[in-house]
C-alpha cells in the first residue's frame, strides 16, 4: 500500500469522522483527502525538476498532515526539519538534499530567510500560517492557503510505485552534521503494520501526537498509522504537561506515544491529576531507555494502562517491542524483534554471539531504510559487511527466551581499566533513589584508569544530598568499580529535540581540559 492510501481508504470508511484535531480546528477525514489531493495538485503545479524535494519546518498542526499526505501522491519526496534547528545546520539539510520547496511556520520565518540567503534562494516558500500571534511574513513567500486555493479535490493522476522516495528524517552524523535517512512507501508501510501489530491501536482509539511529526516516530510509527486505521489525531504543537492534561480531558484521549523524559515531567509535575488523564487507556513510548524506577513510578501512577515500549532507529523504525502482555520479569529487557524485524547480536567480527553475550545489535527487515542520501560513505559504514544487516551501534544482549536487554550505545560505552561500562547501568542506579529527578552518566578521561565514569543529577523539588552518599548508594546497587567517581550537581541537562540527553555536550568540557593539558 501507498502511503497516500492510508487516507484515501480512512476517508471512505469514514468521511465524516473527525480525522484531525489541532486546538479549536477540526477536520474530517472526507475534508483531510480533499486537501491532500489540493495540495498535490498544488505542487504539481510549480516548475520543479523530476523527483523534487520538498523541506517542512513545522511544529504539529493540520497543514504538516496536509503536507505528508498531498506530497506522497504526487510522488515528490518530503524532508522533515526540526523546529529547533541551526542556521548551519539548516544551511546544510538544505543544500545536502537540494530542496526546491521550503514550508514553514511563520515562527521559523527569519531561519528560513537567513538559510535561503546563504544557500542562494529556493524556487518556492510557502508558510503555513501564522501561530501564537506571531505575524511574520517572509518576502517572496506564497501563503499555504492561496497556494491549495482552488486545486482540485481529485486524485491526481501520477503513476507510482512502492519502492518510490516517500521521505527524509535527519538523525545525527559522524561529521557534526545531521544524516538525511531516505526511506521509500513499501518500507513505512511495513512501519505502519508493524505498529498496528504491536501498538494495540484500534479505530475506535483518540490519539494524541505529543512528540514531534518531524521525528520519525511521532510521524511514521504513531501519526501515520492512526491514520490508516481511521482513529482520530489530536496534534499538540509542542511539549507541556497542562496543555497535555487538559488536551486529554477535553478531548477524551485515549492513546498517547511519549519520550521517557515526557512521562518523567508528567507524573512529576506539581499539578498532576489522575482524574483529568481518566480516559487514557494505552501508553507506547520510545526514543531512549527509561530506568526501571521511572518506569515502576509510570505504572503505579497508571495502574490500569496498558503500557508498550518500543526500541527503535529513524533508520528502521519499531526493532523490537515490549508489550504489556510480555512477562513482568522482562521488564528490564526492551522486548522481542517487532513485526517484519529480525535482529543478532554480534561481535566486532560480524557473527553471532551467545545468549547473554554483550555486542552490537544489528537489525534487517521490509522496513529498513534505503540509504543517507547523498552520503555513500556513511551509508556504506552503516552496513559494513554489506549483506543487509544494519549495524546499530547500541550494544545489548539476548535471553534465552529471545528479550533483547539494551546496554548502551557503542559510543557511550567507557574503558576504565580495561573493564567495559555501561553509563546506562549507573543510571538505572541512581534513579532507584528518591532524590533523583534526572541524571546522565558518561565517561571522562582519568590518568590512572583511562576512563572514569561521572554523573550529571539533577535533584528532585526540595530534596538534598550529598555527593559522598550517592556515590556510596551506587556502590550498593552495581560493583563498585563501576561507581560514578564523581557527581555534579546540575539544574537541568541538555537535551535534542525529541528528549534525547546530549551526553557529547556534557563531555565536551573534560575532554576539551585534557587536549589542552597534552
């Protein structure tokens, strides 16, 4: 299936049901079709090379859902840009894809003119509407609306195929510079099963999008397939615990996908209320590990959810799932391989190891990704023994039963006296202790041990503690070596777009010291 049938089959089963919802707007799914065909049209319109690439610069809101879908059908290939991006970094999604249509925001309005002046201007921007009484309007630019005013609410007539281009997500690079993953119909539509497989999602569901439809999981593995089982998307633009609560209320949500950093600012809020998330029945969240403490915090607080974890690369979508079905003693581990995945876990030299054995998790199946676009280099390092196998850099081990346990990524992991740790380890105990809001092991260089790990914590309201006495709590869940050496105390931790902690950024510093000291 094509991704623009998705929509085309929920608008007949059910026209007249509410498809989207975005703060006081609503759209049925007979109305969603129609813009998405308006829109195709639009776009076939303009005077683009064969194949274009169309860049969007958006927070959720129903033109992005109008976007995905219109440029799937007329075959045009859509990059998805975070929100929160860099000039540079912009400057260089943009030049590395060759984009000739730029939708955006008109928050991002002055981004955008700075990054088309450094690159020497685009054919086509379009902006898609002011928002939060912003009123920016960037020269040159076509309103979203003018723009589908008066195209046709047919199909448009354009031969396509499975294997074509569907989409670009940027993940992070070796160089410094975003990865731009190129992925084809066939390989999302195996995402978009393999979520209905595991996710529990029904028709009947209401479905809120909190993570942003720029990442591949809000936009492949949660939004696109709410679509095509025909439930109803409420979209939230952007992260805060009272508009979540009271999104919920209002509209009875009951599914929502989270980031575990989401969930942790959400059971710890200073106004959280069982009574107005009532109606939530089913919980799937991704994006980094979460600690069994979070966790064990997540299910008291939610007694009769239903939870699914799902571990996951832009690359490849879902690799496994944790459902809530799965036994209770597996919850440490992140599940078993999700539908159309198969996975190993490998040494150095490419073969299988042990049950129980750390290595390198690699990972293959319909909806693996088709390359970095524009990057052979680093999409040949991605499948070093070039036989399909994606190399994942996370490392991890299977059980006996075939539950993959994640330790950490290949990068994260430390050398400390030639014993291997993993930063995840000492994390997990460190938020099996009240005074822990959130916390960031890494390692830093050490003249005796080569590395050492330390900790970044960020305290819980109110509370106190001592550096000695969590170190010396750590020594009591992990052997001691593996004890963070030191613990800095820190009012918040930085983190991507998508709630992922920036480790490289807390590292920098002590290693930046030891250059200076060589």
């Amino acid at each position: 299936m094509l991704t623009g049938e998705f929509l085309r089959d929920s608008a007949q089963r059910f026209p007249e049901r509410v498809a989207l919802v975005d703060g006081d707007r609503r759209m049925s799914y007979g109305e969603l079709d129609a813009y998405a065909n308006r829109f195709a049209h639009a776009l076939l319109s303009l005077p683009l090379t064969e194949s274009p690439k169309i860049s969007i610069l958006s927070s959720n809101r129903l033109e992005y859902a109008i976007a995905y879908f219109g440029a799937a059908r007329c075959g045009y290939t859509l990059a998805h840009i975070s929100t929160k991006i860099t000039t540079d970094n912009l400057v260089y999604m943009l030049e590395q894809i060759g984009t000739e249509v730029i939708l955006f925001e008109s928050r991002a309005a002055s981004l955008v003119e700075s990054a088309v002046e450094r690159i020497g201007g685009t054919k086509h921007l379009i902006e898609l509407g002011t928002s939060a009484g912003v009123d920016i309007c960037l020269v040159g630019a076509m309103s979203f609306a003018d723009l589908v005013d008066g195209q046709s609410t047919e199909v448009p007539l354009v031969k396509l195929e499975e294997l074509m281009p569907l989409g670009i997500t940027f993940t992070g690079g070796t160089t410094g510079f975003p990865k731009a993953v190129l992925v084809n119909h066939k390989a999302r539509y195996a995402t978009a099963c393999a979520a209905l497989m595991d996710f529990g999602l029904d028709e009947r569901d209401i479905v809120a999008v909190t993570t942003p439809m720029f990442h591949s999981a809000g936009l492949y593995v949660w939004f696109a397939p709410a679509i095509m089982l025909g439930a109803t998307v409420v979209m939230l633009p952007g992260w805060d615990v009272n508009q979540f609560m009271a999104t919920v209320e209002n509209e009875r949500v009951t599914a929502a996908f989270f980031v575990p950093s989401q969930l942790s600012d959400l059971v710890s809020h200073a106004d959280f209320s069982s009574e107005k998330l009532a109606s939530l029945q089913k919980i799937s969240y991704a994006g980094a590990p979460m600690s069994r403490a979070l966790l064990e915090r997540v299910h008291a607080v939610f007694p009769d959810v239903e939870f699914t974890e799902n571990y996951g690369q832009s690359e490849i979508c879902p690799i496994t799932i944790r459902s809530p079905h799965h036994p209770k003693d597996k919850l440490d581990s992140v599940g078993k391989p999700a539908f159309n995945i198969e996975i190993q876990v490998v040494g150095s030299d490419g073969l299988s190891l042990s049950t129980g054995e750390i290595g390198e998790i690699v990972t293959r199946g319909d909806p693996l990704f088709e390359c970095y676009y524009n990057d052979p280099k680093q999409t040949e390092e991605a499948f070093p023994k070039g036989d399909g196998w994606l190399w994942t850099g996370d490392m991890g081990f299977l059980d006996k039963d075939g539950f993959l346990t994640l330790m950490d990524r290949s990068k994260d992991m430390l050398v400390s006296g030639g014993e291997n740790i993993y930063p995840a380890e000492i994390e997990n105990a460190l938020y099996h202790h009240e005074a822990i809001e959130e916390c960031a092991v890494f390692g830093v260089p050490d003249e005796k041990w080569g590395e050492v790990p330390i900790a970044h914590v960020v305290l819980a309201s109110g509370v106190s503690i001592s550096e000695d006495e969590l170190i010396s709590f750590c020594a009591t869940r992990i052997p001691r070596h593996k004890r963070p050496r030191q613990i800095k105390f820190v009012e918040s931790l930085p983190r991507t777009p998508v709630g992922k902690i920036k480790k490289v950024l807390l590292r920098r510093p002590y290693w930046d010291r030891l250059k200076k000291n060589i």
